[in-house]
C-alpha cells in the first residue's frame, strides 16, 4: 500500500468552528488531492496540489481552504464548518499526475458536523 | 458538461459466478479510465485502468471492455469470491487536466 495516513480519522465537530484535515505522505509525490464522498456521488474533487505551495481548486471547494508547505503533507480546512460538509474525505497523490498514472488513496477521514 | 456514471447501484452475484460491472461516459469525458474497489471503511483501491485506444485490457481475474463507439466500459470479475464484495466504481481522466471524474458505484455482494 502507498504510504498516505490521515489524520484524524475520525471527528465530530460543531457548525462554526474551523477544522483541519491532514494528508501525509511518505512517496514523495508531487501531486496530492482532496476528495468528498457522499452517498449517490461520486467522489468529488475539492482542491488539488501539484507541489509545494502550489494549488487549485476542484469542483467543491467553496468552503474549503488548502496548504502545502511541505511535499509530504497536505491540509484540508473547513474555515467554518457546515452541516452540508458531512462527509468521508479522502486523499490521494499521483506521481506526476499525467495519463496512465493512478492516484493512491488514503484511509480516509469522517468528519460529522452537528 | 464531462460525467461518469454506473448503470445499477447493487449487483448481487452466486460465488463462482463472473460479475459485470458497467459505467458510461459522456462526450466530453476521458480517454483514460480506472476501475476501483473500496472496501467498506477503506480508501479505493487500483484495480485496473484502460485507455482509449484499447478495447480490452486483462489483469488477474479481471478484464476491462471499453465501447468507444457507445461510450460504455465494464469491468468482468471472473469466479466472484467472498472477498469481492466491495464496491466498485470507473473514474476517467478530464481531457487536458489531471482531473478525474468518478461514477457513483455499484455495490457487489456476493453470495455464498
């Protein structure tokens, strides 16, 4: 398995506070990317870094900030959460992220917001 | 605007048996594409991946069809075990981006 952890995995929040999501890699990737995961949706892409201090939003990311100081981490936060921010995060990393390149995925965060 | 989707939320198939899996894709999508499998509480996990310019690609008790023509891939499981049960779904390649897009899943169950 590739080496990516996540932390935490699991967590309970409140709605209003912020929440960091860390995304750790021993590969030396260069690409890494946050996924949502809801029932009836595919995952979906929230932000996605192709280096350090390097990134882009997906097609979710209101409501979602990034930061990548480092290769190996990548932090997800939700600067306010919401209840609609319910859901499994996933992250993964690809190599290069070109064609033909699989993404690796990590184990996964659930993140319940009340 | 670019989608990948499955034709049937759950699959349900006789141990032994071969299971087909389907997703469809729409004009703008990939010419690349994955098949994952996510266990229940797990991260997806490679399968196997095709590109467009194949029509068929096999791995170890899997095959991958892809219908350019329908726009169509499915994922054949030959002698469906026990420890197929997951759920399966595509994801292609946004064309010009490293962004993929994922199908919903179908949930495979497998019966004993």
């Amino acid at each position: 398995d590739a080496g990516i952890t996540q932390s935490p995995r699991h967590k309970v929040t409140e709605t209003g506070t912020p929440v960091t999501l860390r995304c750790h890699q021993t590969e030396n990737h260069r690409y890494m990317y946050w996924y949502r995961q809801d029932p009836g949706h595919g995952l979906r892409l929230i932000h996605y870094s192709y280096g350090v201090k390097d990134t882009d939003k997906g097609e979710v990311s209101d409501g979602y900030s990034v930061s990548r100081s480092k290769t190996e981490d990548f932090l997800l936060t939700l600067e306010s959460a919401t209840s609609s921010q319910t859901s499994v995060y996933f992250c993964a990393i690809s190599e290069s992220g070109r064609e033909g390149e699989t993404q690796y995925f990590g184990p996964g965060t659930r993140l319940l917001v009340l | 605007g670019e989608s990948v989707g499955l034709h049937l939320p759950t699959l349900s198939v006789q141990e032994g048996d071969n299971s087909i899996i389907n997703c469809a894709y729409s004009n703008s999508a990939s010419d690349y594409f994955i098949w994952y499998k996510q266990e229940s509480g797990k991260g997806p996990q490679f399968i196997i991946d095709i590109r467009s310019n194949m029509d068929k690609r096999q791995g170890q008790r899997v095959t991958v069809l892809l219908n350019k023509t329908v726009k169509h891939l499915s994922l054949q499981i030959a002698a469906t075990q026990p420890g197929d049960s997951a759920v399966y779904f595509c994801a292609g390649l946004s064309s010009g981006t490293y962004k993929y897009i994922f199908g919903t899943g179908t949930r495979l169950k497998v019966l004993a």
